[in-house]
C-alpha cells in the first residue's frame, strides 16, 4: 500500500489523476492475463500487478519520454524506480523458491503492460489529452483481445454453463439437450460423454446411456466410471413395456 502511495502521487503528478486511475486498472489487467496463460489452474489475490504497472509506466515515461520534469529529478526517478522494480522481481522469486504464493508472472504482466502504456503517454501523447486517451484505448482493445484468446483457450465453453444451469434447477432433459450440442462440437470429450450417460440413466433412457458410456470407454478405454456405469446397467433389470 505504501509503494502504491507513493508510486500512485507521482503518476497523478506526471499523468494526470484519472489517468493514473486507469494505468493501474489495465495493468492489473495485463498482469492478471499472463498469469493465467502462464497456469490457467492458478488463482490469486490482491493488486501487486497493479502497483508494478505504475512503476513500468512511470519507468518508460520518466527514461524514454519527455515529461515536464528536471535532467536530475530524471535521474533520480529512473534510478529508483529499476531499484524499486529489480529488487521486488528479486523477492517474489525468493519467496516464490521458499514455497510462497508470490505470482511473479502476475508483477510481470503488469510491469510490461505498464511500459507500454508509459512510453506514448510520457511521450507524444503529452502534446494532447486525446493522444492520452487513445493510447488508453487501444490497450483497452488490445487486453480484450487477450482477454477473448484465453477465454476460446481455457474458459468454459457456453454450452457447458447453459447445462450446470439446467442441472441446478433439475432440468435433466435441458442439460442433456446442451450437453448433446456441446459434443455435437467436442466428440472426444470423455468426462461430458460420461455426464451425458449419467443423465440419460437418470431419465431411464437407458439405449442412450450405454452408448454414451460406449463412447466414452472409446475415447479412454481405462475409464473407471464409464466401466462401472456400464456393468451397472446391464445389471440392472430392463423395464417392463
């Protein structure tokens, strides 16, 4: 909270207070979209990418561009702001090498994103607030973009939701109707073959739970549920017409 303090007044100073605002929205973002394309499974808390993005930003700004600032206070920001930046790196490594949760990944996102925010809001851009908010704009764009890529990559696809909707309200022929669509589109889905066989059995439509499950063992011939749900069935008595 200090480092964000202090490194927030000086942003505020250089690029103005609501523009700060959103330099610390985006790189959150981007620091939040490495680390799930780098281990999607991962979950995390807090802002620490947010707060390395103001420095990344304020980095590029202070080195590269040509804000209103002395050839001394220059100095002085870049030196602690690589002092700030490598040291951190250097701790979320140790720590994260000791068996801690510090998402490295996460601080490096953000601080990538943030120089490339910096460099055109502390250079061109400060001849015109337009400029400002254009570059803040096509960052936007840009980490939807991300954003839309990771989703079509590791996100849920919609007919999934659409089921677990369906099962949460007990509406087994709903969820099967999506679940049929969903393999319509990933026939090698094992684990949904054998969700669909399991509903089909739950609304005794038995013919198509067995060839559920048939697909299932034909995609991963070691599928222990698929196995059991088939002997079970045959077990079971066939009902009476």
């Amino acid at each position: 909270m200090w480092c964000l303090f202090s490194l927030g007044q000086l942003s505020e100073r250089l690029f103005g207070k609501l523009q700060t605002f959103f330099i610390y929205l985006l790189t959150g973002v981007g620091g939040a979209l490495l680390s799930i394309a780098h281990d999607p499974r991962h979950m995390e808390v807090g802002a620490s990418g947010a707060v390395f993005g103001i420095a990344g930003a304020l980095l590029a700004g202070v080195k590269f561009g040509n804000l209103a600032i002395s050839a001394g206070e220059k100095r002085a920001l870049t030196s602690s702001m690589i002092f700030f930046i490598g040291v951190n790196f250097l701790l979320g490594s140790g720590v994260t090498a000791l068996g801690a949760n510090v998402d490295n990944m996460c601080h490096l996102g953000g601080f990538v994103t943030g120089l490339l925010i910096g460099l055109p809001m502390g250079g061109f851009a400060q001849r015109h607030k337009g400029f400002q908010w254009a570059t803040l704009l096509i960052t936007t764009v840009l980490l939807t973009l991300g954003y839309k890529e990771l989703e079509n990559k590791y996100g849920v696809p919609e007919q999934l939701k659409q089921a677990q909707v369906a099962l949460d309200r007990r509406d087994y022929q709903g969820a099967i109707g999506f679940l049929e669509q969903y393999l319509q589109k990933n026939p090698n889905d094992e684990r949904m073959w054998t969700t669909l066989g399991a509903l089909y059995a739950e609304v005794n439509q038995r013919e198509k739970a067995v060839t559920a499950f048939q697909r299932a063992l034909a995609i991963n011939p070691d599928s222990q549920t698929a196995k059991q749900a088939l002997t079970e069935l045959k077990e079971e008595p066939s009902p009476q017409k």
